[in-house]
C-alpha cells in the first residue's frame, strides 16, 4: 500500500466528502488504511483511500464548492503531495545507562 501526504486539496476533499456522504467515507475505511477522522496537511493517506473519495464526490456532489470549480480529479489533489515516511520510532537507552540508574 503506498501512503501519500495530504494536501489541502485532499483535506478540503475528505471534508467535502464527510459533508455529503459521511456514512459512505467511514464504510470504505480499512483497518489496515490510516484514519481520515482529523485530515490535516502532511498526515498519511493510501492510494486507494483516495479513488474511494473522488468516487464518491462524483456521484454525490455537484462540481462546486462555495462559488468555485471543486477538482474532482486526482491529478490536482496530488500536486504537492509526497510519499508519507512514518517518523522514526524513538531511540532507545542505552544499556549501560539503565543499569547505572538501577544501581544507583
């Protein structure tokens, strides 16, 4: 599964999608898929977890939002966006710095 940064593009999406059809987007969401509950720029999203939502904005949204031209095309969401790298697990102590607190 490839995950990708959300752009605002995305985030304003998943909202949108939320709006329309929230029961649909929560339906589609796997286990094994990042959370789109708190969508912010930056935080992960799968390839397919986006195919769901420009799915699901075509056939429940008229093609605009708030006066504008809403792109359901993911081409557009996706300028910006980079492969998510997860950060790195926190560095463990050293073994000789626990054994010097347990005897001390």
């Amino acid at each position: 599964m490839v995950l990708l940064t959300m752009t605002p593009a995305i985030v304003r999406a998943i909202e949108t999608a939320r709006d329309t059809r929230g029961d649909a987007l929560e339906n589609s969401q796997l286990l094994s898929e990042p959370s789109l509950a708190e969508p912010e720029v930056g935080k992960p999203i799968s390839h397919s977890q986006l195919i769901d939502i420009s799915k699901l904005l075509k056939q429940h949204t008229t093609p605009t939002v708030e006066g504008e031209q809403f792109p359901y095309h993911l081409n557009s969401w996706l300028k910006g966006s980079k492969i998510y790298i997860p950060p790195p697990p926190p560095k463990k102590e050293p073994v000789s710095i626990i054994l010097l607190r347990m005897y001390s």
